[in-house]
C-alpha cells in the first residue's frame, strides 16, 4: 500500500512546475505550481543540540528553506524535544510569513532535555491539508522520553516500534511524506532511513554540519523539482529564450564576496545586482535572481562549492517521470523524461536532441549511464542495477544544438535485505527491506568460509541464517545473497558482506580480487605493546621486513668475510684441536652451574599479569 501512495506522490510530483527561487523578503517565482504540496518542518530543539551545532546551522537551513519556498503555498515549522510546540503554524506563503519566520532563531535553541520524535512527527502530520504533507524532519538523536512515562529503555523502545510499524504506514496511506535528516552520529539512522522509506521520502544523512543546507536543498528539490544549466569552473551559458535564471552558490564563511560577470564584461555585486536582479547572501551561501538575462556566457569569480547550481525558468522545459527517493542495489532504475513548451509535450525536432541518465555518487564519481530512446512523446531507458550503497544522485539530461537542460534528484541506495548479526544466539537475521520482498519470491543465501549455511523463513518478510560455534575473537566476513523473481524476471542479488565479530583484534577478510582468505591484526603496536599503529603498512609488517632483511644481511657477510677465512683456518690441525678444547671447557662450566642452582632452597612466586 505505501508503495502504491509512493506512485501516486510521484505522478503528482511530476506535475510540478517551479523555477529556482531567489528571494530578499518577498520571494520570486518565475513559473506557477499547479500542486501545491503543503511543507512542515520539524526541527529537534533539544540540548544535545548545542553540541552537534555549535554554529546554529539549522537556523541557516530554515532561512534556506523560507527562501526556496514557493509563493502560495503552504507551510509551517514544529519545534520538539520532550515537549512539542507550533511557533509558525501551517500559512500561505508571502511577504508576512517570510517575516515571522525569519524571527524563529531564538524558538530554534536546544533547551530540553528529552527527544520525542513520535510525538513531533504526530502532532506536525495532523492539521488536514488539501494537498500532500511533505514533513521536514530534523534531528540529532534517538527516541529518549521522560523516565516518568515508563521504565527506559522500553519505553523507548515502545515509542519506536509505534512510530516505524503503525504511525508511518498510517502517514503513508494519509498522503503524508517525511524526508528525515539524521544530523549527528548519534542519530538513529536507522529509523531516519525506515521512516523515510515507508512514506516514500528522502533519508538524508549528514556527516557534517556544513552538508546541513545542501540536504535541506535535496529535499526542497524533491518537493518542487526544477531545470537546471550545468555550472562548470564557475561559468555558465545562458541560451536565448531563458526568462529567468536563479543561482544558488555555497561558499566558505570567511570567503571573499562573489563577483557575478556577464557576457558583456560588466561586473555585477551584492550591492549593485543586475537590472531587476535580487542578491541574497548568508555566511554559508549567496542566492541571487536574475530576470530576462542577456544571452551568452556568465561567470561567476570567487570560490564556489561543488554543489552550487543554475536553475532556468524558459518556455521549454524538461520533465520527468517518477524518481524514487529510495532504490535498491541489484535492480535496474528506468527513468522516462520528456519536452514541454508552455506545458505541452514537444514533438517537434531539434537538431541533435539526445536524452541521458547519469547515476553518480556522493564524490560525483559516475556510476552508471544510459541514454534515453525516444517512445512517441517520451524518452525512456534503463540505468544498470547499483552495487553500491549509500547517497547518490540521479541526473537527467536533455541536450541540443544550442540547448541543455537538466534535472537533479538525490536518492538513497540500499541493500534490499538487511542482515543482522545477534551473536548471543548463534545466529543472523535476514529482513526485507524491498517493498516487495517476501518468502515467495525471494531465495537468500548465505556462505561462510566456503561453506553454504541453511537459512529457515521467519515471518513474511524474515529468515534465519544459523551459525556454527565460532571463536568471537576472530571477525570473519559472512557472503550473502539472493535469487528474486519479480515480475517475470529473475534477480540474482549479491548483498554486501556482513562481518561477524567486527570489533575483534583479529580479523578474516577476502583477499582483494581473489576471494580467498586472509589474516589480519588490528591495533597491535609491537613497540609500546598496545595501541594502534598509525603506518598503514603496520608494525608487523615492519618487524618482519626488519628481521628478513638482518638475515639477509647476515647471510651476504658470511659469504663473503667469514667464509673464506674460516676455509683457510679449518685446514690446519692445531686450529680443530684448540675448538674441540674450548668446547669441553664449554660445557664443563655449564655442569657446575646447573649442580650450585639445584642446591639452593626452592621459592615459589605466583604469576601475575
């Protein structure tokens, strides 16, 4: 059922028609939303928040956000830790709104002491609303309520379980999508990723304060989605026909002001935009607008991050069909796009038309790409199945003589099973992730050390992998896998390894290439005896060489010194009888001894470590 609610989100999404937003006060919106999906964020004030954003880098993500909103749609922010309260309820989006919402930084300071999630995700998803609820959820933690509301952890754990199997699928049948931000390492990130998925939004992990606002940014993309130019060494070509073009551009908080150059040479600033421009700069980013642009090539001079971006406004436009937010490795991704011109699909021809798709990883590293086969008024084409997980991007691109258009989507790649090692009782639990997973369609495997483990059906949507008696101090990769038919067609999935014992000194891995064995020790420092050994070659692998090449050594030197002299010496009879004395002499010394140490009282001392 979620998934069917995800298809209906996705054909709604595609009817959304929004150009970059740039705004001062007022905000500026170059083309109309028919759909106008309704935005409630849901930001985690409680104390640990002080520690995991010194800089208050939410308060800059929520002027972000009030910036990118739409004119004329709806939204509203929810603040939650043990309690939760309602400082800017869901309103029209306008020249007021803007206002009160921009005075939200003190409401946004960590102050309590508890973190209610499912109460927060509750209250902001109730008030009714004529579209989709897109919820905004940040947080830095887990579920940790009052110890009055019960004992801990069950309580907790309670609270939990309510969230991800009830409330979430209730939200999902609702038209209610939450796009989670897990923006700490102490994040449950595993609920961030639950949640999201059921309702069909976008997880966002953030490893850093400052990837905050681009996540908020991925999210606002996915909720009204919008062309784009490519911004390559801070230049881009302005085509004739563009009405409007928007820049975000992330920068460091000490740098230097942004200098915006047009075709013509003229230099524009902050402080003188171009004619009928607007300019906006945060310490982390500037955010300008730049109507009816002269056509040519721009550039901006200043250092830009890589995840700034050009967004257009112009009659003909680039459109796409659904984009998961979340796919699942070993499964292709097809992808459908299409022209419109006025909001009419385009059939006419243009010279040299050509449709792709990039899937390219969180470094931009290019992970797979197809192009796109024209389909009457659609192109259509397939992405190979990731093997990889983690964040990526999803890009689409139109490109003709004189013309290019893109469309950027963040999306989350997962395993379509999770395993899950419980050591205590011998044993691995294997959970579908895949929506459509289940006993019937899917066979998993497991191998450990080259031997095939059996695997038990537990639950729908749930197996069990049995372990043999293992010694916990050895980590040992477990290979897994499946055999999914779906649809027709036969998957044969390969699930990255689960190590078992990960925390042990002394680990088994498979050798790079060859899928064999190989021993290791971690955090051995045969120097000083404990600690772990900054060289990546390692001690060990230093004590060896030092000791292979002293033999070495020593080897060449009596080949070449002591050889030849002890050749010479050993043909003379006087030299063998003065060894043979000296050896007696030897031993005789080491009799004695031994006889004076048997004659002394026994002491007995107890080992200790």
């Amino acid at each position: 059922m979620a998934s069917r609610v995800r298809d209906r989100a996705g054909r709604m999404g595609t009817r959304l028609v929004l150009t970059f937003l740039c705004a001062l006060a007022p905000a500026v919106l170059a083309q109309p939303v028919e759909d106008r999906p309704e935005v409630r964020v849901i930001i985690d004030v409680s104390g640990s928040m002080r520690a995991n954003d010194p800089d208050r880098l939410r308060v800059s993500a929520l002027e972000l956000l009030v910036s990118l909103m739409p004119e004329g749609t709806s939204a509203g922010v929810w603040t939650f830790g043990e309690t939760v309260a309602n400082p800017l309820p869901s309103g029209e989006v306008n020249v007021d709104w803007r206002r009160r919402a921009q005075a939200l930084g003190p409401a946004l300071a960590g102050v309590q002491p508890y973190t209610d999630i499912e109460a927060a995700v509750r209250r902001a998803a109730a008030p009714a609303a004529d579209g989709w609820r897109h919820l905004v959820l940040l947080t830095d933690g887990v579920i940790d309520l009052p110890p009055a509301r019960g004992s801990k952890p069950e309580v907790d754990a309670a609270s939990r379980r309510e969230l991800l199997d009830e409330l979430a699928v209730e939200l999902a049948d609702s038209g209610v999508v939450v796009h989670a931000i897990a923006f700490s390492d102490q994040a449950d990130m595993a609920l961030v990723e639950s949640l999201s998925r059921t309702t069909g939004g976008l997880p966002a992990p953030v490893a850093s304060p400052e990837s905050l606002l681009v996540a908020f940014l991925d999210i606002v993309e996915r909720i009204f989605p919008t062309d784009r130019i490519p911004l390559e060494g801070g230049r881009f070509h302005i085509e004739p026909g563009i009405e409007t073009f928007s820049a975000l551009l992330f920068h460091a908080p000490d740098a230097e002001p942004l200098v915006l150059v047009g075709p013509q040479g003229r230099e524009y600033r902050a402080t003188t935009p171009p004619p009928g421009g607007r300019w906006k700069v945060e310490p982390r980013f500037d955010l300008l607008r730049v109507p009816d642009p002269t056509p040519g090539e721009w550039r901006v001079e200043g250092e830009v991050a890589e995840q700034s971006r050009i967004g257009v406004t112009s009659a003909l436009a680039l459109r796409t069909g659904v984009l998961p937010a979340t796919a699942f490795l070993g499964f292709p991704l097809p992808v459908e796009a299409w022209l419109e011109r006025n909001g009419v699909p385009y059939t006419d021809e243009l010279e040299g038309l050509s449709l792709r798709a990039d899937l390219a990883a969180a470094d931009g590293e290019v992970r797979g790409t197809t192009r796109l086969a024209r389909d009457g008024e659609r192109f259509r084409g397939e992405l190979p199945a990731p093997t990889l997980p983690g964040s990526a991007r999803l890009v689409i691109t139109a490109e003709a003589e004189g013309m290019v258009r893109q469309r950027s989507q963040a999306i989350n790649l997962l395993a379509p099973l999770e395993a899950s090692h419980q050591p205590e009782s011998r044993r691995v639990v294997l959970t579908a992730r895949h929506p459509e997973l289940a006993h019937h369609n899917t066979r998993p495997w497991a191998e450990l050390a080259g031997e095939h483990l059996e695997i038990e059906p537990r639950g729908e949507r749930r197996w069990m992998i049995a372990l043999p008696e293992l010694d916990d101090s050895v980590s040992r990769p477990l290979k897994l896998g499946a055999e999914v038919r779906l649809q027709a067609q036969t998957h044969e999935l390969r699930l990255p390894p689960l190590m078992l014992f990960a925390e042990s000194a002394t680990g088994l891995d498979l050798a790079s290439g060859r899928g064999e064995f190989s021993a290791e020790r971690f955090h051995q420092d045969l120097a000083a005896g404990r600690g772990k050994d900054p060289d990546p070659g390692g001690v060990v692998e230093r004590f060896i060489g030092a000791i292979n090449q002293g033999v070495a050594s020593g080897v060449e030197h009596w080949r070449t010194s002591w050889q030849p002299r002890l050749s010479g010496l050993a043909a003379r009879p006087l030299v063998w009888a003065l060894v043979a004395g000296a050896v007696l002499i030897v031993i005789l010394l080491f009799l004695l001894r031994g006889r004076r140490q048997r004659r002394r009282p026994a002491h007995r001392e107890d080992p200790h470590v």
